[in-house]
C-alpha cells in the first residue's frame, strides 16, 4: 500500500480539529486500510501513568493499563514503537482477547508530553513488518498534525 496515497486520504478525513472526532475517524480509517487487524484503538493518558481506553475498533477491550503493564504500557513509558511479533512470547502482555497474536504500539508525544498511545492488534504472528511500522507512524504524524489538543494535552 503507498504510503503518501494512504497519509493523504486520513489527511481529508480528518477535516475537524477536534481530536476525538480525529482520533475516531483514525482508527476506522486504519481498521477499513489494511487486512488481518481485529483490533485498533487509542489509549490516552487522563491519568497520570495511567492508559485510559479511547476510541476503538473492536471487542470490548482492558481498562485502565498501567504505565508499568503490558506491550501499552512499555509503548508509554519508553515512548518508543513497540513491534511485537508474537504476544504469546511477551511477559507481561495483557491479554484482552486470546486471539491476538501481533501488536503494534506507537507512542504519540505531543509537545514532549506522552498523550496516549496507538494500539493495533493482529490474530497473525509475525503480521507487522518494519514498513508496516514506518506507515502506521506516518499517518499518526497526520493524526497529531490535524488536531488541537489544547488542555488535554498538558493537564489530566
Ligand atoms: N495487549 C495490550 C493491551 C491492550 S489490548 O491489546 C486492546 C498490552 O499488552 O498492553
């Protein structure tokens, strides 16, 4: 899938600056864009520490996550991607449903505060390749671009 193609149809989506209605339309953007996810969401930080269940596709998911638990939790305490290959092999994976195998967590920083983080599940191992990575990163670059995060950005 090209990349520039696919940062420039989220970029038309996102015609608000509201970032729930962004973040919402983000992750049915994602969820309809590629094969063999069955789970796509944000978790946001409205706690200090502490992942607060956002705007999903998918099956009822696990809340609140910790800064100091599971693949969430590493994403937004290191503020680094997280690529898992399999999550069977992880300790301290939180499994919210059995059958996801490969994850895919991108932390999102705004103005060096970690805001929340982008959480993408797949039942297939090994499902999300380093370009994969690079094109989830990208259109999270679109995401923050098209929204005023104001206040919930800075405070709880
Ligand atoms: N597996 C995640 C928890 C969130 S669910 O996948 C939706 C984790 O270990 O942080």
């Amino acid at each position: 899938m090209n990349s520039d193609l696919l940062e420039r149809q989220l970029a038309s989506l996102l015609d608000t600056r509201d970032w729930l209605t962004n973040a919402s339309q983000t992750v049915a953007f994602i969820q309809q864009q590629y094969a063999d996810f069955n789970w796509v969401g944000f978790y946001l930080q409205r706690v200090e520490n502490t992942l607060v269940l956002g705007p999903f596709q998918g099956l009822p998911a696990c809340n609140p996550i910790p800064f100091d638990r599971g693949v969430c939790g590493a994403a937004a305490r290191t503020r680094q991607t997280q690529r898992v290959a399999d999550v069977h092999a992880v300790a301290g994976h939180i499994a919210c449903d059995p059958a996801s195998r490969a994850e895919l967590v991108v932390p999102i920083v705004i103005e060096d505060r970690l805001w929340g983080v982008l959480d993408i599940d797949s039942p297939t191992p090994g499902r999300f390749s380093a370009a994969d990575q690079a094109q989830i990163e990208g259109l999270c670059e679109r995401f923050i671009a098209a929204c005023d995060f104001g206040a919930s950005a800075h405070g709880f």
